[in-house]
C-alpha cells in the first residue's frame, strides 16, 4: 500500500514538473514546469553561455541566481558552472581572471557586470595530487581544485536549492537531488552526508543559517542537526574567509534575522566573541545596541541606503568597549580619552584573532568611537568644527543608535538633530544656551587624577 502510495506520488510529481532523462542521470524539468524566462538572466552571463557553446563546451547558469529566479526574487549576481578548465576560460575570454587558491574560479567581465565561472568539481577523493586537494589537520578542505562532470558538480554543491543548473538556451532545468520540491516545500536540505560537508567546510554551518536567514526557509532536521554540535568547527576557518562571510551575513538586508538564528545555533561566539559574551552577561542596552544595529542596518538596505562594515563592527564592538573602557578608568584613573585608545586597542586585537577588519574600515571604526567623546564638545567653534570632519554623519547616527538602545546621552541626539536642520541665527542661540548650562566636566586637574566621567560616552 505505502509502495503504491509513493508510487503514485512519484508520478504525480513527475506529471507536475513534466520531467524527463537528461545528462548523466539528471532529472530535466521544462521551461513550461519551472517558469524560469531567459529574459530574466543578464546580458553578460547569457553571453559568456552562448561563448561556452559555441566552442564546444557546456554551460549552465547555476547556484543563487537560478534559485532566485524560481523563487520569483532579483539574483544578485549570476554563476556559471562549465566543463571548461579556467585556462581554457582565459584563453576563451579576453577578460577572464582566475582567481582563488583553495578554490579556483574565474571572473569574466562583461562591462560592469562580473561572472563567475567554475569548472565542475569532483570530490577530493580522485585528487591526483596537493595541487588538486588539501586538507587541513581538522579535515577542512585546504584546496577543492579537482575538476569532474556535472554530477559530480552537483554533489559538490552545498545545498540542495543551490544546486539546480539551467540551460538558457534550450530552456531546460536539470537537477540530480531533490532541489526544486525542497524549493517549494521552503526547505534548506544539505548536499550529502551533513556531517562531512560541514567538516571538510565549515562555512556551510554559517550559509544554512544565512540561507534560512534571508529566504524564510527551514532547515530541514538532518541538516540542522551538527549546527549547534559542531558550531566550534568555524574556529577551524582563517580570520580573511570570517570576515568575508561576516560581510554576507550582515550587510545582505537579513541582518536581525541572521543575527538572531546565529545566537539559536551557538555560532555567534566564533565570530564575535565579545559581542556574544555581553548580549548574554551584559547590561540590557548591551543587547538593545547590537539588535538596534541589525534592524538600522536592514533598513538602510531597504532605503537604498549605504552601509559600512565598519559601522557595524562599531556597533557590535560597543559594548565590549564601554565595559573595557569602564575598567580603565576605574582601574587605572584614566581620562575618557586614554581609557578609550586603550580599551579600543584590547578589543580589537581581540576580535581580529576571530575575523579579520580590513584597515579601510578598522580605521573610520575607531573615529566613529572617538567621535563619540567630542559629540557633547559644542562650545565655540567645536560643533562646527566637528560637522565638517568626513566621519561626522557616522558618528552622529552612532550616536543615534546609542540613544535608541537606552543609553543616557542627555539629549544630545536631540541637539545635534536640531542644530544640523538650524540656520545661522538659531545655531548662535543654541550655543549660547549651552554655554549658559553648568559646565559637566571637572575643573582642570592633573590628567591622572580625572576619575569623573566628563562625557557619556563609558
Ligand atoms: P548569494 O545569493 O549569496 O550569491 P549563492 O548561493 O549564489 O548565494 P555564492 O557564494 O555566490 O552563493 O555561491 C554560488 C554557488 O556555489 C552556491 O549556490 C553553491 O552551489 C556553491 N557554493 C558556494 N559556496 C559553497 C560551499 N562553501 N560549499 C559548497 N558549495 C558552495
Ligand atoms: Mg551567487
């Protein structure tokens, strides 16, 4: 009976997606069953296919930009999966660059449109030698170089929904697992044993909770299972591929969701640790500063806004830096000043043991956080003075978001929103009103006796 069943389900299964044989044993689904328009596919990738073709070679679009296109959303960007090796690419494409050492690929330009290409991969086991396959001592995969077919290709691939190939010129899709019925059930599904693809890749732990993340999806119980147990695998990944990923996690327009399912699976801790241990231990507005910064950041993305790594590594960073800041003054009778450059310099050094801060972002970080301590300074030409340096804006939303999180600023978001929006005249009263308030900070004293905060910044 249940035989029958199944049956009966595998041929209506079959009827809906009008599959058939194709390639190596695939499953072909047609234009008419899968909904995918050629039109939808950008210039430069359907030209680098046609290229592909003509000199013999396959090609398929394959990987985001072909679940994008089922699932009805604009890819980002468009991957080409070929039985051409990237030498044959190079010499096929005046503009192809291969790049990658752990694993290969090549970027082809079409005008201001970059496509990847990758050569169908094999698994490691058929290596002929380290050029080809690597592994490090905890198995993780050093180089992933050895070139197969497309089964083998699809093996390869990360998760089911990923690894559907389509052929834009004749229209059909191929799969070799149960890509597009995990689509429509929204089921993120590992390719393979999870276990093993997670060990020889620990990057997949963060890409199942980034796919589930951005598209709403669940994961489904056998991959879901090793996230949390073998969330220290990521402590086997190099600092440069963590921060890679850190970028894709948080500044895609998922960041709350991914945030919060990162946190759920224990994977927070092994990419920043400080931010994990003070959204745990610390004070509410500790917490209330990283969410803040997810959902600002989200937004922003929603706007159209820009968005910096380095204001977020600002935010998440925070609240490991007030409490370090906190501890030198009170430890060492530092000013605010001091207390910052030292508490900034222990923090990061730190967090770039976990993920790399490259220094085109490490540098505006830490003047957003400086910044922070010249806000309140308004008197005289320093609010003026301070509107003009090239970190202002930054800084001022971080001091929004503080605000937000329930810092006491003493109104000064208030202040700073107000002056911006003033003219001339108005601006002259709000300072004079300021200079009429009793001055905060501590008479002139011997730097190393300055033990009274003067700011709010700690
Ligand atoms: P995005 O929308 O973020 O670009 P994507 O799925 O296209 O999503 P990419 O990083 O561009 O992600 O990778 C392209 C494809 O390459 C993936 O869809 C997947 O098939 C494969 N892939 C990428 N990274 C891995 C990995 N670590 N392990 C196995 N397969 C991977
Ligand atoms: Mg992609």
């Amino acid at each position: 009976m249940l035989k029958q069943l199944l049956q009966l389900n595998k041929s209506l299964s079959d009827k809906l997606f009008e599959s058939g044989k194709g390639p190596m044993g695939s499953k072909v689904i047609s234009e008419k069953a899968h909904g995918i328009k050629k039109k939808d596919v950008s210039t430069g990738a359907i030209k680098v296919i046609e290229q592909l073709h003509a000199a013999d070679y396959q090609a398929y679009l394959v990987g985001g930009g072909v679940r994008d296109l089922l699932l009805g959303s604009k890819p980002k960007d468009f991957d080409i999966a070929t039985d051409a090796t990237p030498e044959q690419l190079k010499s096929l494409f005046r503009s192809a660059r291969i790049i990658g050492k752990r694993f290969r690929i090549v970027h082809v330009r079409f005008g201001r449109e970059i496509i990847e290409v990758t050569t169908f991969r094999d698994s490691h086991e058929e290596a002929d030698g380290e050029h080809e396959a690597a592994q490090s001592e905890h198995g993780v995969l050093l180089k992933d170089n050895v070139y197969g077919n497309i089964k083998t290709d699809a093996e390869r691939r990360d998760f089911t929904i990923n690894a559907l190939y389509y052929n834009p010129e004749n229209g059909d899709l191929l799969e070799f697992s149960s890509g597009l019925e995990d689509l429509n059930a929204r089921t993120l599904r590992i390719v393979g044993n999870p276990e093993d693809r997670y060990k020889e890749d620990p990057v997949r732990l963060l890409r199942a909770i980034r796919f589930a993340a951005k598209l709403g999806f669940s994961i489904e119980q056998a991959t879901e299972a090793p996230i949390r147990e073998h969330a220290d695998y990521l402590s086997h990944i190099p600092p440069a591929r963590l921060f890679e990923e850190v970028l894709k996690l948080f500044m895609s327009g998922s960041a709350t969701a991914t945030l919060n399912l990162l946190r759920d699976y224990h994977c927070l801790q092994y990419l920043f640790p400080s931010t994990d241990y003070c959204m745990n231990n610390g004070r509410e507005t500790d917490s209330n500063m990283v969410s803040c910064a997810t959902a600002n950041t989200d937004k922003r993305i929603r706007q159209n806004k820009k968005v910096t790594p380095a204001f977020v590594y600002a935010a998440f960073l925070w609240p490991a830096m007030r409490a370090a800041m906190r501890h030198q003054i009170k430890e060492h009778q530092l000013s605010p000043h001091e207390a910052m450059q030292r508490a900034a310099q222990g923090v990061i050094s730190q967090q770039l043991s976990y993920t790399a801060i490259p220094k085109r972002f490490l540098i505006p970080m830490r003047e957003i956080w400086v910044l922070q301590l010249r806000l309140p300074q308004r008197n005289g030409k320093r609010a003026d003075a301070l509107m003009e340096h090239p970190r202002f804006r930054a800084a001022y939303d971080f001091l929004l978001l503080r605000e937000q999180a329930g810092e006491t600023v003493q109104g000064l978001g208030d202040w700073w929103t107000r002056y911006q929006a003033a003219d001339d005249e108005t601006r002259a009263a709000m300072k004079n009103e300021l200079s009429k308030e009793p001055s905060k900070r501590p008479r002139r004293r011997s730097r190393r006796k300055n033990t009274k905060p003067s700011d709010s910044a700690q």
